[in-house]
C-alpha cells in the first residue's frame, strides 16, 4: 500500500484493504462541466495529519444508481467531500476568517470555470510544490466539508490573509 491509501495492482488502482477504510460522499467537477457523484472508499480525514496529502491520480468512486467509475484527479475542477449529494443549490456561501490561531492560511480560489471558493488550507511547502490541495471551507454550516482541488484547475489564487504564530 502506498500512502494515498491504494494499492497499485499494476493496472489500475484499488482501495487497501486496510479494515480502516471509510466512505467519503464525493462530487467531482470535471473540466468539461460534468459532475460525477460517488463514495469514495477512503481512511483518514481528507489532507489532515490522518491522511494523505494528496488524492491518486485516479479516484475509484462507487455509485448509489448505476455503473461505477474511475475519474481522473487532474481531469476535475476539483473534487468536493460533501454531508449531502444533493446540496442547496439556493444557499450562499458565507466567507469569512475564524480568528482562531492555526497553521493554516486563508484563501479564495477561482477555478476553470469562474467559481470561487473560500476557505483554509495548509500553509506548508507542500501547497506550493504538489498537484494539489485541501481546502476546508471558510462557511461550515455550506455542504462541502472539505475540496481537493488539482492546481491544473486554479486559475487565480489570493491568500487573505496569513495564520498568526503563537
């Protein structure tokens, strides 16, 4: 097992058999504006020190309805880990800085197609050098928990504002 969490059988790549496996309600955003729904059998919490840092390059995600499917991470927008599939496509996103003291920074991210998120992420080299990042919005009452999104997708990236060093 590698530390993403997926075994590489050489053709393609399979969740572990770990026993610590969890499910993950997840909504790709692919690039050409498709949306692909689907659990993804995963352990840790997303990007935290529990888990890994990054998502494979290909995510295994089983479907409720229908066939399942194998995305690739950098043919998404980004990937959302979400409470509900279905969402409140009325709501609206609060985005606003905690002042609590973290390591992590504060960001808003436009993506491909124009949307903007907000929220945390990590202030580590890794944010810097990797394909990647978790992002954990700034409004936790919004149905996304947490978002990798694949750098290839970000078209502007704006740090508001740093985390203060105790």
């Amino acid at each position: 097992m590698d530390r993403t969490g997926f075994l590489d059988t050489g053709e393609s790549l399979v969740p572990a058999d770990t026993g610590r496996n969890e499910g993950h309600l997840v909504v790709a955003h692919m690039r050409d504006g498709r949306v692909v729904k689907g659990v993804l059998l995963w352990h840790g919490e997303p990007g935290r020190a529990t888990g890994p840092s990054h998502l494979p390059d290909f995510i295994h995600l089983q479907h409720e309805e229908g066939p399942n499917c194998t995305v690739r991470v950098e043919d998404t927008k980004a990937v959302f880990f979400v409470r509900t599939h279905q969402g409140d496509h009325k709501y609206q996103a609060v985005r606003f800085s905690s002042d609590e003291i973290t390591s992590d920074v504060w960001v808003q991210v436009r993506l491909v197609d124009g949307e903007v998120l907000e929220g945390s992420a990590v202030n580590s080299l890794d944010l810097i050098v990797g394909p990647g990042f978790w992002l954990w919005p700034s409004d936790k009452l919004c149905n996304n928990s947490s978002v990798y999104v694949p750098k290839i997708s970000v078209l502007e990236f704006k740090v508001l504002a740093l985390a203060r060093v105790s």
